[in-house]
C-alpha cells in the first residue's frame, strides 16, 4: 500500500495519509444536491408529523392506553392529506378523535399551502411570467403542479387590497403632483388600446406616494377628472400644491383645471425635448437639439436657463423652423416649477417618476399581451407599484407581502 509523506521544514511533526483517497471517482454535484434534498424533505415531514402528534397530545392530556376520569376525548386513527411549502411536497398523518376536531397550528383549515409558496407563485406571475409558466416552473421545483387558473385566482386576491387603496384617507399634503398615462391592450375593448392613468403626489420632503390607478377610455374622456375628484374627496383638498406636471396633453389640462382652478401646470420637460427630435426635419440635427436644450434645462439658477434657452433657439430657429416653433410655444409653462423649494424640482418638472413606473410595467406585461378587462390591469399594475422601494401606496405598509392572511382551498 503506497504512502505519501508530507513534511514541514523546520518542523518535528510530520504527516502521513492514503494516498487510495485521491485515486476514487470525483462526486456528481448533481446526485449530492438529490441525496440532500431526499434528506431534508424525510427529516421536515418527520418533525411536521411529530409536531402533530405533540398537538393532538396537548389536547387529549391522557397517554395512550392510559384510563382516567378527566380524559377529554379519544384517539381515532390518522388521515392523510397534503401540504406544500417552500421545503417541498410533504404527505401528512394527521391524528384524528372520536369527538371533536383537534386544531393544529402547524397548518391552517382547509389550507394545501403555505402562504409563502402562494406569495412566490403571484410575484412570479407579477414579474412577467404567464399564469400557467408560473405554476409549472415553481411546481417542479417543489414537487408538484399547479395550473394557470390557480395563479389566477391567487390575482384575484388583491382585488381586496386595491379597493382599500381607492378609497383610503389621504393628507393634504402634498406640493406636486404628476398625472400621467400609458397604453395597454384589453381584450374587451377590441383592438383599440386604453390608456392607464397613474396618479403621484411628491410631499415637502420629497416624498413619493401613489394617489390614484385607473383605466379610463382615453385622456381627454370625463374618468380623469373624475380620478382627480375622487383623490381631492379623500382629502387631497390642494391647499399647499403649487404643481400639477402633464405631458401637454389638453384633455389632462382641462381636467386638471376643473378640479384644481388655482394650480399651476407644469409641461413635461422631458417630453418638450422629445418633440425637437420628432418635429426636426433632419433626424441628426433632431439629436443635437435635444442634447443643446437639455443642457440648458440643466441650468440651476431660472435667468440662467431662460438666458441659455434663447441662445439656443435663436440658433437653431433658420435651421429647423417648425421644431423651434413648437419649442417655444408656452415654454413659460416648463418653467412653473421654480415656485417649488430646488429640491423638489427635479422630481416635478418631468413626468419621469410616472413614466418610470410604465416603464418597468411594460417590460412585464409584454410577455402577457392583453388583459382581460380594465380590473385586471389596475390590479397588475398595483401590484407591481407595491413591490417598488421608492414609492409609498397610502393605506399599505411598506415592502410588506403582496398577500396577506385569507383561507382558500383550492
């Protein structure tokens, strides 16, 4: 039997090992991950069913065999039912007495489920994959199968939670406020799409809550200034706002005005931008513009940027007439955020924080397509706005789960 000798210089101890250990087979990472995975789901069904046990004990405080007078009941045999959780699958021996039900707190009546794997399930399906891809994909990897209208139904959920955010309390408290839209494909609407309009509000210390979700049939249609009522009702009364920021769309203005007479509307600035380069009748030239007049936009001090934004129109003006033209038309109105504290301005004078939110909407539902009816799209919407860091939903505590507690058995 060969040996191998290790010794260290200067150094009286020496070592010596098989050298037989280093000529085996290498392990499959594979078969070490399922050896594991069979341990750990013998050693949680074994504790799951020895915690059923100790309850059903606790219950009926004589042992077995044991004959006393203040027996509460008698052991009647085990049945087996199912349950899921973020360990796996596990086929429970639930104790069963002849008079009674026994409760268990190691799960809920009439629950299949943990809550954790219904949470996983729903932000799966809230991150872009379709009801079906998520049941199967998370089944496989506990053991089981679930199809897309249990997804769905899990959706259904937060039908509850959005309904208590329409009509939750709010504080008058707000400087700014941002109203914006984004269009999406539902399928009772045939193949005209509809505009989704987002609500935020930016407080004194910059702040940013959601104040209003829906689904209206356009911009310029009566629901807006219907949403905007609806959040002046819940006590966004307009005391101290200064700005309401819009993309320049008339309809969102006349709506505006209709609920909030003394505000001041603020024009997107981004979106101002953007039209040097759809309005230009040189695509290149379009870009140059839109750099030159967002560095001028940049300017802190409100002369300053007046001062650069005629320099930069005077220069452009013989170039590309029809652009700067409609540069200018009520470029005033981009500069209504100055009545804001300098800290806020950066947050109200563009749509961005509304569009941010669209955004991250579209990246998701493009892999849906269309939705079903308008309640669908609020609700998925809402939920992927709850699960976003910087911004608050009025009534929901922050980063909490998209699903709180409720009993299903399906």
């Amino acid at each position: 039997m060969a040996y191998a000798v290790n010794i260290a210089e200067n150094v009286e101890v020496f070592e010596v090992y098989n050298t037989k250990i280093y000529d085996q087979a290498p392990i499959d990472p594979n078969q070490v991950q399922a050896l594991l995975k069979l341990e750990l789901n013998h050693r949680v069904q074994t504790m799951l069913n020895q915690l059923l046990i100790r309850e059903a004990d606790s219950q009926l405080p004589v042992g077995r065999y044991e004959r006393r007078d203040d027996r509460m009941g008698y052991r009647n045999g085990y049945y087996r039912r199912g349950l899921t959780t973020t360990f796996g699958q596990f086929d429970l021996q639930v104790p069963r007495a002849r008079t009674g039900a026994l409760q268990f707190k190691t799960f809920e009546a009439y629950r299949r489920r943990w809550h954790e794997v219904d949470r996983i399930m729903l932000e799966a399906y809230i991150g872009g994959m379709s009801c079906r891809a998520s049941g199967q994909r998370l089944g496989r990897l506990l053991g089981c199968s679930y199809s897309g209208t249990t997804v769905a139904k899990l959706g259904r959920m937060l039908e509850e939670q959005l309904q208590q955010f329409k009509y939750a309390a709010l504080e008058d408290a707000y400087e700014a406020i941002i109203v914006d839209g984004m269009y999406v494909r539902i399928k009772q609407c045939g193949k005209q799409k509809r505009p989704v309009i987002a609500v935020v509000g930016v407080k004194s210390d910059g702040t940013i809550d959601l104040l209003g979700l829906r689904v209206c049939y356009s911009e310029n249609s009566t629901e807006v200034e219907g949403l905007l009522r609806s959040i002046r009702d819940r006590g966004v009364r307009g005391t101290r706002l200064k700005v309401v920021t819009i993309d320049g769309n008339k309809g969102l203005e006349a709506a505006v005005y209709a609920v909030y007479g003394n505000v001041r509307i603020q024009d997107c600035v981004f979106h101002r931008i953007n039209r040097l380069h759809q309005n230009a009748a040189s695509k290149k030239n379009g870009r140059r513009m839109m750099q030159e007049s967002a560095k001028a936009f940049k300017e802190t001090n409100s002369l300053n940027q007046r001062k650069a934004l005629k320099l930069f129109a005077d220069k452009w003006r013989t170039i590309e007439p029809k652009a700067i033209k409609c540069f200018e038309y009520r470029l005033e109105r981009c500069f209504e955020i100055n009545a804001l504290a300098p800290h806020l301005r950066l947050k109200a004078s563009t749509t961005n924080l509304c569009e941010g939110l669209f955004g991250q909407v579209r990246s998701r539902i493009n892999q849906i397509g269309a939705f079903d009816n308008p309640i669908a799209v609020e609700k998925f919407v809402f939920a992927v706005i709850c699960q976003k860091a910087w911004i608050n939903v009025p009534g929901r505590i922050s980063n909490s789960p998209l699903l709180n507690n409720f009993t299903h058995n399906y």
